[in-house]
C-alpha cells in the first residue's frame, strides 16, 4: 500500500506572513518578521477520475478533517465535485433536453413550452449549484398561476434538477419538496354541462353543410379531435359497424402530423357506430369517395385515405374549424363567455370536446356499465370517466322536483 504524503496538508507560503520561508517565497510587501507561519493550510486529492483537486484552510485541524471525509467519499463513492455545478440552468438545459426530447409529440411541445415560457426566464442565467428551495417554491407560489401549470412546471423542472443530482452536479434536488399551491380549478355545474341534444341541433343547424357530418360523427363517437381527424377508410368495419382508433393527428409548433400512438394505450380501441355515424361516413364518401390504403405514419399523411377532410381535400386543422364553431354557437343562442379560473383566459362554451362529455352521459343514462364506457372512450381508468365525464341528465332538475314537491292530495266532501 502506497505511503500518504506527509505534506498533506501543506502550509502555502503567504504575502500577509513574517515567517522565514514566508518571507523568502514573498520578500514584498514589507512586514513584521515572525517566527511561526500563519499561511493556509493546502488539502490535495484525487476525484474518482484521478484529477487532482486542492482546498485551502485556516486551520491544520480543517484540513485533515476534510481529507478525511472526501476520502472516505471517494471510496464509498458518494463524492461530489461542486465545480461541475456551477454551470447555468440553461447549460445544464442544453445537455438534458437532447437526451430527454424523444416521446410523444404533444408531451414534447408542452415541455419545451413549460421551458420557455416559465423556467428559462426566471432561472436560465443561475447557476445549478445556486438554486435553493425557498426560492423556488417562493417562484411557484406567487409568479406562476394556476394549479395545472404549476404542477406542470414543478415536475418538469424537479426532473431537470433530479437529472442534475444524478449526474453528481448537486448534492440534492432543491426542487423536491416544492408543492403546487394554487387552488384546482372548480366550476358551476352549468359551465361542465354539455349541451342537450335538442341545443347541438341548433349548433348543426348553423355549421356549414360541409362540416355537419363532421359533428354528426363526433356527437355519436365519442372520439378525440385528433382521434376522427385521423380516422381512415381501412380503420372502418362496414359490415360490423365499427371504427378502429390506430392513430391520432397531432398539431407540431403549427404543422399538422401523423402519430401512431393515440393519446394513451386505453386509446386503441374499437367503436361502435350508429346510424346516424354510419350516415355520416356515407356523407364524407360520396364527397371524395372512398380509399382504403395501407400507409402506416411513417409513410406520412397519406391525406387521400382520411374519412374527414376540409373543403379543399387537406388534413382538417382545429383552429380552422373554431373559426366556424364559434359564429355557430353564437347564432344557436347557446353560446356562453367563461373565464377560465386556471388560466384566466376567456374560453367560449360549448367546446367541440363536449361532444365527448354527452355522449358518456347518454352512456351513463342508459345503464352501459362504467367499464364499458371507459373502454368505448379510451379511458385508463374508469374512476375518471364517472367524475370528469358524466354530467346530470338533461331533466334531471325536474326529477328531483318531483321528488321533494308534496304530493297534493283531494279531500272527500260529504
């Protein structure tokens, strides 16, 4: 076994001491002459790498203290080197980001847009070893609004972190225990309510005749946007009456593009279709025919083999479709301004997504187990369904009127 150095530690000559070897190393500036040395005390050692690292110390005692611990550090490998982060959060960005990037689309664009948006302005130019707790969960609590977003931007930004701690550039994840304190989000009843069936009628009414299939279809699917925008002519069972969903389309920074995965693994899954959403299939096919193909996503768009398309034949975009929806709601009398409480943007009721919602109250009021309708909306989990999806029927006011108005009863006059 090799021999510790027995320099190490080692006192370094100074400027401010009047000792002989002091004062040899540094004849100026002029000064006392003394006979013991007051320099610091230098401890080397080795990182895991085999880099040389030293310290400086007041005391000899310090010194040994901390040749100690990094030592037995280094053999247990727990040794951290500081230095390593003392590099920007956007640094550090620019090397997890690449690593980390691959996934859905959706995810992707939403995490960048967290970065962006919240954690480079306020964080990109401070140093990784620099970040503390309070600080940030000061951050979370009082600049970044709603209880969504800040939930969105504490996991990314305790991933990044967590990344960090897992590269031994910090010691630990200042971000691990801050909390989201924003309020969820609640809503009056009549702002969840979708719409009743005699109101989307009216809704229909005012669309563009193009565009009523359309709507005929997501009423009694309860698909996803992205869901029956992608569907094709090879994911339809004419003879069963049914319609796969294998893929969805999805909006990259304003392109429009293919993706295999629909938005969780509960989403692959076969839909029955009713007459009317046969019909309107048949409506869509005798605009531009029918072409049933075997492109898969990464062919790309492969547009001829869509069901639903614009006017002009191309992918149906949703901010195109809002312009329509907008004035239609608006012209049916049903159209209602809400300020959302998250976002505190002003959002119009009802939403094209609604026609998800009735139709799992349709579901619900029928008696389809809760099980069933998850499977037929694509739902991990069936809890979800029944709290995020199902809405009072449209006379459920009237029943429980009737339920608690007293019952009149006729006196027999003799």
């Amino acid at each position: 076994m090799a021999r510790r150095p027995s320099n190490n530690p080692r006192q370094i000559r100074s400027k401010t001491c009047g000792c002989a070897p002091c004062l040899e190393a540094h004849p100026e500036p002029e000064r006392r002459p003394r006979r013991d040395c007051v320099g610091p005390w230098q401890a080397r050692w080795r990182d895991p790498e085999g880099r040389q690292k030293a310290r400086n110390f007041d005391r000899k005692s310090d010194a040994l203290a901390h040749l100690d611990d990094v030592r037995s550090r280094v053999r247990h490998g727990t040794y951290l080197d500081t230095a390593r982060g003392d590099i920007t959060v956007t640094q550090w960005w620019g090397e997890w980001w690449p690593a980390h990037s691959k996934g859905r689309t959706g995810t992707r664009n939403h995490k960048e847009s967290q970065w962006r948006t919240h954690i480079e302005p306020k964080w990109g130019q401070r140093k990784l070893i620099s970040l503390t707790y309070m600080e940030i969960q000061g951050w979370i609590t009082n600049e970044v609004k709603g209880h969504a977003t800040q939930t969105k931007v504490i996991q990314l930004l305790r991933s990044i972190l967590q990344s960090a701690v897992l590269d031994r550039r910090l010691p630990f994840n200042p971000a691990d225990e801050v909390v989201a304190t924003a309020e969820p989000p609640a809503k009056h009843p009549d702002d969840l309510r979708p719409p009743t069936l005699g109101q989307y009628e009216l809704v229909r009414s005012h669309l563009p005749a193009f565009y009523r299939p359309l709507v005929d279809f997501a009423q009694e699917s309860g698909m996803r946007w992205g869901e029956y925008t992608a569907l094709r002519w090879q994911h339809i069972d004419h003879e069963n009456a049914t319609a796969s969903v294998r893929e969805i389309v999805v909006d990259d920074h304003g392109r429009l593009v293919r993706q295999a995965m629909p938005k969780t693994t509960a989403g692959f899954r076969t839909v029955p279709l009713s007459g009317k959403a046969m019909d309107a299939l048949k409506a869509m096919e005798d605009v531009f025919g029918r072409t049933p193909g075997t492109s898969t996503p990464a062919d790309g768009m492969a547009v001829e083999e869509l069901v639903f398309r614009g006017p002009q034949g191309a992918v149906l975009n949703r901010n195109n479709f809002r312009r329509l929806w907008i004035p239609a709601i608006q012209k049916a009398g049903i159209a209602r301004m809400v300020v959302s409480p998250e976002t505190e943007r002003k959002e119009w009721w009802p939403r094209v997504h609604d026609y998800r919602h009735a139709l799992a109250t349709r579901l619900h009021a029928a008696g389809v187990s809760e099980k069933d309708v998850q499977l037929i909306l694509g739902q991990e989990r069936g809890g979800r369904v029944t709290w995020l999806y199902t809405h009072g029927s449209e006379d459920s006011l009237e029943k429980v009127r009737a339920a608690i108005e007293p019952t009149r009863h006729l006196r027999a006059v003799s």
